[in-house]
C-alpha cells in the first residue's frame, strides 16, 4: 500500500514527466493507493490553477476533475479520515 498526495494524484491526468510511473502502478494493480479526501479538493484547485496560468487548456480544468473522480470509482482506492 501507498499514499499518494495531491502532487501524485494530478499526475494521473495533468500528464507531467513522470505520469507514466503512476499510471503503470494503476495498470499492474502494483499497490493499493491512499489518500487523504482533502487531497481531491487540493487537486481540483491545482487543475483551476493550471488553467488560469494557461498550463493547460481553457476549460480542462473541470475536465480533469472529472476524470480524477472517475479514478476513484475504478481504481481500488482508501480514503484515509485525515
């Protein structure tokens, strides 16, 4: 099992260098991934934050969060309480 931070999480669909490691640990089921539920707010303000700056494109940010929930309805995921 391991945790995952915000930083982890946006990884997964904000595609940055290193996304593919996350996204292979996903693929294999190598482990079991837990975060905390603030995590997820966390991300969506770090995908509204990319779309300000023009990192990513206008209207994605939404997008984004959206596939992030979609994660955690396909990937076997622990919310940790804190």
């Amino acid at each position: 099992m391991s945790y995952w931070d915000t930083s982890t999480l946006v990884k997964l669909d904000a595609k940055e260098s290193d996304s593919a490691t996350f996204e292979n640990q996903i693929l294999i089921g190598a482990s079991k991934a837990v975060t905390s539920r603030i995590a997820v707010y966390e991300a969506r303000a770090t995908f509204q934050r990319k779309e300000a700056e023009a990192i990513i494109q206008p209207g994605a940010a939404q997008q984004l969060y959206g596939q992030l929930l979609h994660h955690f309805g396909v990937v076997d995921w622990l919310l940790s309480v804190g």
